[in-house]
C-alpha cells in the first residue's frame, strides 16, 4: 500500500457535486483543487485552489506540474468536449502526472448507443496514447439523477421502453474514485464498471423515487420519432444535444446500461447504494 501522504492529488471538477464529493473524501490530502471558477471552490483545509480550463494548455500545464495523481472528471456536455479533454490530457502528460484516473461512461465506444459515451471513449484512447500510468472509472448513468428528468408535471418522458438501467449513486463513484487515488498504483492499468446493485427500468424508477421523494412520478414511454419531435419544442437545442438526450433512452431500451458489476464492492468493500439509499442519504 502507497504511502498517503507520498503523492501529490490534484482533483478537478470539486465545484460539482461528484469531484466535490471526492476532494472532500481525500480532505487529509489536502488535494489541489483545479477549478475554471475559484470563488466556488470548496473550502479544505491545506488544499491550494488553482484555475485552469480544459482547454487551455498552458493554464492547465502550470496547474499540474508537481502533481502526481489527477482526477478528471469529464467535460461538461459541448460540441467541443473530445478537443477539451484531450488538450487537459496532453497538459497531464507534458506536466508530469504519473496517474490519470477518469470518469468515463458504461459502454464507452466509438459507436455506443448513448452518443456521449463516443466522447468517453475517445477520451480513453487519449489517456492510452498518452502513456500515462491510469484507471479508467466506468460510470453507469447516475441513480440519484434519473429523478431529475422528471418534468414539472412529474413525467420522465422518452423512448426507454421496458429497457433496464443498471445507475449508481454518485456518492458510490465518488467513494471509488477515493478509494483509487489514495493507492492508484494497486489500481494501474485497470478500468472499472460502476453500476448499482439491480437493473431498474424507467417505471420502476420513477414509481420509487417518487415514494422517496413524495412526489406524484411516473414515466411515459415515447417513440424515437416522438421523442426527437418534443425536445426541439422545448428546449432551444443543437442537433448533437438533441441525439445525446434521446440516447438516453434508447441506449436504456436497447439494454446498453443493464449490466451489473461487482465493482463497486470490488473496490470498497461495500455494497452499492440502492435507489432509496442515494436519494435519502446521499
């Protein structure tokens, strides 16, 4: 086992819910926080707040020279998101980081159902050229989210059908992710599959989140053509956000994001979240 205090952690993404999550897991650390927007940074003890986007090289090289170990969450949605990740990826290496770790998503391929688990996987590729030591964390969609798809008449609407999703709680990845940086060289070379503990379809989720929730949940199945008819009326959107939330779906329905793993108990010795768990206790 590493010594803890030997590596130095970089963690990006710690304004969000996921990368805060982790750099307050790794609080002992004191993580260097990389940040596009200092002033939300989270506040930890001994940690030092750096700024650098993606997608500036030069920023990015200077916010991770001396750092060991870096977490990467993956860029926010854009059209844009594949150059992003791999202008941050090539900083890393250029900087020095011994070990990526990433959040990549189930099924990451260069033709997956879910359209922006292509990005995920060209951001894999990246890391793999770049020599760089990594672990790759496979995240299934998340299980304390898909609630949030819920319009404000309570209908999670699209083209799901029966289809399965096998979602985790973010609070287990995060505790992954934790878990890896503190000993990333028991984890080198490997690539994790994150799911919950079952393979719940859209009703199910809807009809128990909204026991938790109290709320009045349920889902509407749509066809493709349905589904790509409505979005445009609702939202001012480009034709690659159109294809990613419709994916969605269809990638659930076509069971892309059904398998369950045993990963996340692999790694922390727990049993992951159920869908009650995460949204009372996250």
């Amino acid at each position: 086992m590493a010594d803890r205090k030997a590596a130095a952690t970089a963690v990006t993404g710690s304004t969000g819910h996921l990368g805060g999550q982790v750099a307050r897991l790794l609080a002992d650390l004191e993580p260097r926080l990389v940040v596009r927007d200092p002033s939300r940074a989270p506040s930890i003890a001994g940690s030092i707040v750096v700024q650098a986007a993606y997608d500036d090289r030069a920023a990015s090289v200077a916010a991770l020279t001396g750092i060991d170990v870096l977490f990467m969450v993956s860029a926010s949605e854009s059209p844009n998101r594949r150059a992003e990740h791999r202008t941050f990826i090539a900083a890393a290496e250029a900087a020095g980081v011994g070990h990526l770790v990433y959040t990549s998503f189930a099924g990451a391929s260069p033709d997956a159902l879910f359209t922006l688990g292509r990005d995920h996987h060209d951001a894999e590729q990246a890391i793999l050229e770049s020599g760089m030591a990594h672990t790759i964390l496979r995240d299934n969609f998340y299980l304390d989210v898909l609630p949030l798809f819920a319009d404000q008449n309570g209908v999670i609407r699209g083209p799901a059908g029966d289809g399965r999703v096998a979602a985790v709680a973010r609070a287990d990845v995060a505790a992954v992710a934790a878990e890896v940086l503190r000993s990333p060289a028991d984890h080198a070379g490997v690539s994790y599959e994150l799911s919950g503990p079952e393979a719940l379809t859209m009703t199910e989720v809807a009809t128990r989140a909204g026991s938790v929730l109290g709320r009045d949940l349920r889902f509407e199945d749509e066809t493709t053509e349905q589904a790509y008819a409505s979005r445009p009326a609702a939202y001012d959107a480009e034709q690659w956000q159109l294809d990613a939330w419709v994916s969605t779906y269809t990638a659930i329905r076509d069971g892309e994001c059904a398998r369950l793993t045993d990963d996340v108990r692999t790694v922390t010795g727990r049993r992951p979240r159920t869908l009650e768990r995460a949204l009372l206790a996250p």
